[in-house]
C-alpha cells in the first residue's frame, strides 16, 4: 500500500510542476529591461487622467507619444479610500504613501465627487523663484509617527546631496519637489516662462487633464528630456488605476513594470519615486516602490493590454457589491427551499442516520414509507448539490477571469454566467465523479479544485487572485501578487479540509503512518506556495498554517497532544516565516520583497513598526462597524462547539463522530483562521473567507453521510501498520 501511495503523490506533484511549467511557457513574458535615462527628466502630472480619456481626436498630444511610450496603468491609492492630489504629490516626493489633510472616503461608483480636501499653500518667493512651506515640520514629523513612517522630501533631498536640483511647475508639484526642509529651490507658477532645464528633475503639475497644455511642456523639455505623463491621483473621479506612459531617447515601446507589483502593466506611484531615485549613484531602497523597468512588446498590444486591465479593474471594483447580493440572495433560497424538503421528508441533513429511509420518518405503511423514502432522497439530494454548488463559488470567481467578461456591456451578467457555468461543471463533476460513494468525496472534490487553481494561481504570480472579485484588490493599495487574506483563508482552508478528509481514509483502514505522511504530503507544499517571497509571499498566514499542519499531522499519527507540543507547534510557525524572512534579506535590497524587508528592520534597527501595523489594522478595522464583531464571536463559538462535542456541538456530533478526522480537521482549520485572525493585516477577512469554504463543504458531507448509497470510511480489513 505504501508504494502505491508513493507513486499518487509523485504523479501528482510532476504532473502540477509540468502544468505549472507548461503555463509558464505558454505565457512567454518577455523579462523586463531597465533603461539609462540620459538627459533631463519631467514627470507631469494630469489628474485622473485614464486611457479611456486618450484619443487621436481630443488628445492628438497623448494619442502620439503613446504610440511610441512604454505605457502602463498606475495604482494611486496612498493611505485613504481615495487619492487626491496633494497627498499623491506628497507620496511621490518621499517614496512611501503619505496623506496630506483629512482622509477622503471612498467616491461613488458613478458622478463628480467632492471630497478632496482644499489644496495647502506655502510661501512663494517671484524674485528668486523658490517656495516654500513653513508648516513642513509639523508635517514630517506627524509623518513619522504614522504606523508606515514617512520621511517627506526624500527623494529631492536625496538628489541634492548628488548635486541634482528638484524644480516645480505648478503650486502642486512643490508638494513632491520640496526637500526635507520643505523648500522649492526652483519654481514657476506656469508653464509660461518656466524653465525645464533649470534642473536635471522637474516636476509639472497641470490643473486638469489639458492636451494643449502638455504640448506646451514638451516645446519647453531640452531636446534630450525624458518624459513621464501620469494621471497620479484620483480627485473628483471615481477610484480607477490612472493612465501613465514613458517616453524619452532612450525608451521604446513596451509595458511599464516595476518589482513591486511583479504584474504586467501595473506600477505604483511609489514606484515613480525609486525610478526617479535611479539617477544617483546608490539610491536607497524604499520599502514601498521599486524603479520602472520595460518589458519589450509591440505598441499595439501593449495599448491592447493596458486599456484592458485599466476596464476590468475598474469593472470589477463596480460589480463586487452587486455580484455578492445576488450570490447571498440566491444561496438563502436554496436553503429555504431546502429547509421546506427537510421539513418534509421529517429530515435535517446532520441527524446523521444511519436505518432505512422509511423507519426514519417514523412510517409504517409500505406505500407512505415509500413516500417519504423518495422525499428524503430528493431532500438529501438537494442540499449536497446545494452544497456543491456554493462550495465552487469561490474558485469560480478566480476562474471566470480567464474570459474577458468585463468586456460586454452588461458585465456584472457575463459575471455571473462564467460563475454559473463553472459552479454547475465542478458541481456535477463532484457529485457524479466515481468518488461520490465516499461521503465525503464530492467535499474533497470542490476543496481540491478550490485548493490547486489557488496553488497554480499563486506560482504564476497570482494573475487571477489580482482582478477577482474575492481577489487582491490592487485599486485599494491591497496585494499586487502573492496570496491576500481571502486567498489564503479559501487556500489554507481547503488543504486541511482534503489532508483530514484523506489522512481519516488511511485512518481507517489503519495506516496510521500513511495518514501522517497524507497529511505531511499535502501541508509541506501549501506552505511553500503561500510563503516563498516569489509564489505566495504571506508571512503571517504562514506561521498561522504551520501550528495548524502540525496538529493535524500528529492526530492523524496518533499521537497525544500536550501544552508542550502546541508551543512547538507554534515556535515552529514563527521559525519558518524568520527562515523564508532571513533568506529573502540575503537576496539584496532591490531584490527583497516584504518579507525581506521586515527581517532587515529587525535586525539592523530593531523596528517593530509591521508588527504594529497589524495590530492597529486589526483593531481599527474591528471598531470600522459594529458587524466585524461577530467574527471573534464566531471564531469563539467554532472553539466551544468543536471543545465540546457532547454539549453545545452536541448538534455535529453525527458528523463529527462518523467521519473520520473530520473533528480534528475541523479544530486545524479554527486554529488556522484564528491564529490568521491575529497575524495578517486586516485578518479581519480570513474568518468569514474560509467559512465560503468550510460551510458548503460541511452541508455535502452532512446531506450525504448515512445515505446507503455511501460510505464514510473504505470497507477494507483491518491491517497493522
């Protein structure tokens, strides 16, 4: 038995390594080229500008330098719901997201909006064309209390001390040419009269998104000038990735990349700071930006790709409201319905008997027996596919962007088709599979899918998790790769799901030590899926899955659990993140992730500054409404019922007691989203993200579990290990 176990699981890992391989290939990105910028260098600015704003007919200037730019979309969120411009310019000029004022709330979907605060003014000095901002130090010195700490006027500073001046157009853009002292050394208030090659660094803030106006900024540059045109902020404009092209001698067409986002197309304002850092001889490493690299693609596409990313996060963004309403509405009908058929039948589907169908219903007559017999069946039968059904949900939502849906006028509608049409594929695959005569089967089926897209995903840098609807929200200033909380409670809770569900196979043909092995076989890799800097990048999330992994393994040994062995198991989460943190400093500071950058704060200056970061996330996040409450009071009830089986889960016990390992499955997932709960920033969402999970795959197994048609445990005999 142990060699066929051996080669499932080796025929199982070559064949994902090969898909992910082959994936790999069919892609075929080109790497990224980082290119010398000789000359001078003028970032302007154009609120809100987008692609959808860039035409031959009203903007013949932009239509023109995009068919010869590396072009791409820029993410603005700083630390508000909404970007506005002085926190962006702000941002820009000290490499880290700074707000500026009060904190904007997220704009409506649609219309103007109003909620920037007024633009600050400083000192202007016309005789020698400086200015200046008296309240600068007061600024910068809130700006380092801040749980992100940011040094305002970095980059100016930085490029002064190299002999590089920093110059302004526009009262805006002194916000991100001021140094450390808040001081303009070059400004004018206009284009007009305005001299770009006063320094190496300009900086040009339009009033609005002018066409003419940014003609008159290229008659101006040097002939030599490097351009960037960004939109840079949101401002009256509802949230949406900003256009932003490069162009300039040295640059051809192509994507606009940057190590921070990893994602084709897909900067960030930060991003512009190191890239603009990149002109002195060893600029320092900013925690939240990476410089702009290019990746070599044809005008046509590359424009191709932009627009489209730029439509479907902004589509998808519309449509996570309207799209969960329909899911919460469409699910509460099937289990009213499915209530009615239990009611009925004089069933619930976790009471968990075992006699025949008729004595069950309490009848006695041979035709009412039969009756009811067909009434329970079509009960059972609707809440395991009602199971089923929402149980794929989730992975559906990651699946559907492989079809450009967002392209259709009716978007939330293709949506929901793609959803449909892969919900009722997995469904029907789980439910008629030849894995469906083992209760739990059609569960494990659903969790494995859910469990591999989410893998594959991660290791090709998280393309589907990045515009999902249950995905990594870039818009927001959330994950740009890797896996977010969502992702990894859907991820983390599936792989103990499968490993319990198949480690109490073995459990009960006992084979204890395959079990272990099962366990060990399935928990290994999903760590090092979520935690690799290069695939899932979540450190937090791993140290809460080891704990998690490590129980489970050792009841599926056998093996009693001790108060010594839980702090083990804990110690043992805390080392692999300090392992996969340690090994990520060593690659360098421009190769670093998060991770890496967090262990270096450690242990160069002890910072502590992410730990609390996460404690003040959650907690604000928790006090956010009144609601988030009721996910510690969740987590708290799912550790009583589950302590207690013979009292409050006295209602599971069926389903606890007749599955095998399905009760310690069930305490590695509550251990996995609480300790996920406590260590990830705004773990606020991994409780109610796993239970999408974990509910629909407990109401199949429930509905199915004493049917005649199944089985819980294989019917093999008994044999010692």
């Amino acid at each position: 038995m142990f060699r066929r176990w051996l080669v499932t699981a080796l025929v199982a890992a070559v064949t994902f390594a090969a898909l992910a391989v082959g994936i790999s290939v069919a892609k075929s990105d080109t790497s990224p080229t980082h290119r010398a910028l000789p000359g001078n260098l003028v970032v302007v600015g154009m609120p809100g500008l987008t692609w959808s704003d860039i035409n031959p007919d009203t903007t013949p200037t932009l239509w023109d330098m995009s068919q010869h730019a590396a072009v791409g979309n820029q993410l603005v969120r700083v630390i508000s719901d909404h970007s506005c411009s002085d926190a962006a310019w702000v941002t820009l000029g000290s490499g880290t997201r700074t707000p500026l004022g009060y904190s904007p709330p997220m704009a409506a979907a649609s219309g103007t909006n109003d909620f920037c605060p007024p633009p600050v003014k400083g000192e202007y000095d016309a005789t020698h064309h400086t200015y200046r901002y008296p309240q600068w130090s007061t600024w910068a010195k809130d700006a380092l209390k801040r749980n992100i700490p940011s040094r305002m006027g970095l980059v100016t500073s930085t490029l002064e001390k190299d002999g590089q001046c920093v110059s302004a157009v526009g009262e805006r853009a002194t916000l991100g040419a001021a140094n450390r002292q808040g001081v303009v050394s070059h400004y004018w208030p206009s284009i007009s009269g305005a001299d770009l090659a006063a320094c190496p660094v300009t900086y040009v803030s339009l009033e609005g998104r002018s066409d003419a106006q940014l003609r008159q900024v290229l008659d101006a540059a040097p002939i030599d000038t490097t351009v960037l045109v960004t939109g840079l902020t949101d401002d009256e404009r509802p949230e949406s990735p900003r256009a932003i092209m490069l162009d300039g001698p040295t640059v051809g067409s192509g994507m606009l990349r940057s190590r921070q986002t990893r994602q084709r197309g897909i900067v960030t304002t930060t991003d512009i700071s190191a890239f603009v850092l990149q002109r002195t001889p060893r600029p320092p490493v900013l925690g939240e930006g990476r410089p702009l690299s290019i990746e070599p693609v044809s005008t046509p596409a590359a424009l191709r790709s932009v627009r489209h990313t730029q439509t479907l996060l902004r589509t998808e963004r519309n449509l996570v409201g309207p799209f969960f309403v329909w899911v919460a509405a469409l699910g509460a009908l099937a289990v009213t319905i499915g209530a009615w058929l239990s009611v009925r039948a004089r069933w619930w589907p976790w009471s968990g008997r075992d006699v025949a169908d008729g004595d069950a219903a309490g009848v006695g007559d041979a035709a009412a027996r039969a009756v009811m017999t067909r009434r329970l069946r079509v009960a059972r039968g609707w809440w395991a596919t009602t199971g089923a059904l929402l149980g794929a949900v989730p992975v559906a939502t990651f699946l559907a962007n492989l079809y450009a849906w967002y392209l259709h006028d009716h978007a939330l509608a293709w949506l929901g088709g793609c959803v449909v049409v892969i919900i009722v594929v997995i469904a029907t695959l789980a439910l008629l599979g030849p894995w469906r005569r083992w209760t739990p089967g059609p569960a494990v089926f659903v969790a494995s899918c859910t469990a591999l897209v989410l893998a594959m995903d991660a290791v090709q840098g998280s393309p589907l998790q990045l515009v999902s609807v249950l995905g990594l929200q870039p818009v927001y200033g959330g994950r740009f790769f890797g896996m977010g909380n969502v992702g990894y409670a859907l991820f983390m809770t599936s792989c103990l799901f499968v490993a319990a569900m198949l480690a109490g196979r073995y459990r009960a043909m006992k084979r204890p030590r395959l079990a272990l092995l099962t366990v060990l076989a399935i928990g290994v890799p999903a760590i090092l899926v979520n935690g690799v800097p290069q695939w899932g990048n979540e450190g937090g999330g791993s140290a809460a899955f080891v704990p998690a992994i490590i129980y489970l393994a050792m009841r599926a040994r056998g093996w009693r659990i001790t108060l010594t062995r839980l702090l083990l198991a804990a110690l043992g989460g805390a080392a692999f993140v300090f392992v996969i943190g340690w090994l990520d400093y060593l690659r360098g500071e421009s190769a670093r992730t998060h991770l890496g950058d967090i262990f270096a704060g450690l242990v160069g200056d002890g910072q502590v500054n992410p730990i609390r970061r996460v404690l003040y996330a959650n907690w604000h996040m928790l006090n956010t409404h009144w609601f988030y409450w009721f996910v510690p009071i969740w987590l708290v009830v799912c550790i009583v019922v589950l302590a207690f089986p013979d009292g409050p889960g006295r209602f599971l016990k069926p389903l606890l007691v007749r599955v095998p390992m399905m009760r310690h499955g069930l305490i590695a997932i509550t251990i996995m989203l609480a300790a996920g709960f406590l260590a990830n920033d705004s773990g606020t969402s991994i409780p109610p993200a796993g239970a999408l999970v974990i509910m629909p795959l407990l109401v199949i197994v429930a509905a199915r579990l004493g049917s005649p048609r199944t089985s819980e445990a294989p019917r093999v005999p008994a044999v010692k290990s």
